[in-house]
C-alpha cells in the first residue's frame, strides 16, 4: 500500500445523519475517523466486531462502554474493546469532535475524497 496524505483544509466532511458528520481514512489495518456531532445528537447504543480509541478533539460528552460511564473532554482518550456495547452522549452545547481509531479497518465506512481538487493536481 502507498502512503497517503490529506489537507485536513481540503478534506470535505460527509454527513452521516443531520447532527452527525465523518471523515474517514483507512490505511491496511486500520481507519481513522474524525466525527463531529452536535448537542442533543440521539443516543445510538451499538457495538462492532472492532476495537475503538476515542480521542476527544474539542467539547465533551459522556462515554458508556459496557456498564460504565465516563466523561470525557478535550484532550481525553477512551478505550472501547471489540463486541462492546457503546455510545456517546454530547454534553457540551457547541458539540463535540472526536478521532476514532478502529481495528480492523472500518470498510463499511466509505473513506472520504483525499483528493478533491477539482483541476486533477494530485494532493495525496
């Protein structure tokens, strides 16, 4: 696999659901994701056959993983293992960006356009 590079600048969000938007990139073993959800964003309890690290970028919102809950912000990780129900409740009300790591990658998460520029300039 060769290398990729992105211009976070460049990178257009994709919206997953109103309230909700993704950008995805994944490399051989692994995806990273980049969320943002806004306040008052539905809870969706879930769980996926991957192992997630959650790092909080900006705002806050309280993490349940399994039977515990934990609030997390700016700045914090969280580490959600394979099979686990989870879900993530924002709780600041200029919402919350957060990096998700995934392994194995996430390939049903279509990985965003790296390369948008529109003249066919190659910026990956």
């Amino acid at each position: 696999m060769a290398g990729k590079f992105a211009d976070r600048s460049k990178v257009k969000w994709t919206q997953i659901k109103p309230g909700a938007d993704r950008i995805a990139v994944h490399g051989e073993k692994c995806s990273a994701v980049l969320n943002r959800i806004v306040f008052g964003f539905p809870d969706y309890y879930h769980k996926h056959m991957n192992e997630q690290i959650s790092y909080i970028v900006s705002g806050s919102c309280d993490f349940t993983v399994g039977d515990e809950t934990f609030h997390a912000h700016q700045g914090d990780f969280v580490v959600i293992p394979s099979d686990t129900i989870h879900n993530a409740t924002v709780t600041d009300p200029e919402g919350c960006t957060m990096l998700d790591i995934f392994s194995p990658v996430r390939a049903e998460f279509p990985e965003s356009n790296l390369n948008p520029d529109a003249d066919g300039e190659k910026n990956v």
